[in-house]
C-alpha cells in the first residue's frame, strides 16, 4: 500500500503577487483589468509591486473584475489550521 504525505507550501504569495497572478490566469493586461474596474493601471502596478495596500474596496472591485472572491486577493497565504 502506497503511503502518501501531504502537500507542503513551498512559496508564500503577498497580496500584489496574488493579483498579478489571478490577472494572469485570466490573460488580463494590467490596462484592460484598468478598464474593466476603472482603477487606473498605474495603481494597479503599483498594488501588484506591493507598494501600495489593496484595501478592501479595492479588493472588492478587483475581485469582481477577476471573478474570485476577495479574500483570494486580500488573504492569499491564509491557513485556518494555523491561524486557530
């Protein structure tokens, strides 16, 4: 019988590299993501290089725009187990 262990996280993700990759994912540029939140792209570089926060408005409308759900953007290295 093959014994098999669980899947370690091998790399934690800030909040900027989880937008960037989501928009990615969705072959959004950051100009066209721009368009579909009317967050301008200078911002949105700006939140994908972590130097400015998200925020939960932000995170709302991006959200929207990358069809997940906002803690995906804003909680992106959340473990429950750990955070009990």
């Amino acid at each position: 019988m093959n014994e098999y262990q669980i899947a370690k996280k091998s790399i934690d993700v800030s909040v900027g590299e989880s937008v960037r990759i989501i928009r990615e994912l969705q072959e959004l540029s950051q100009n066209q993501l721009a368009e579909l939140t009317g967050i301008p792209q200078s911002t949105i570089s700006a939140i994908e290089h972590d130097k400015i926060n998200l925020g939960i408005e932000r995170a709302k409308v991006l959200a929207k725009a990358l069809k997940c759900h906002p803690a995906v953007l804003v909680f992106p290295g959340w473990d429950a187990e750990i955070a009990a």
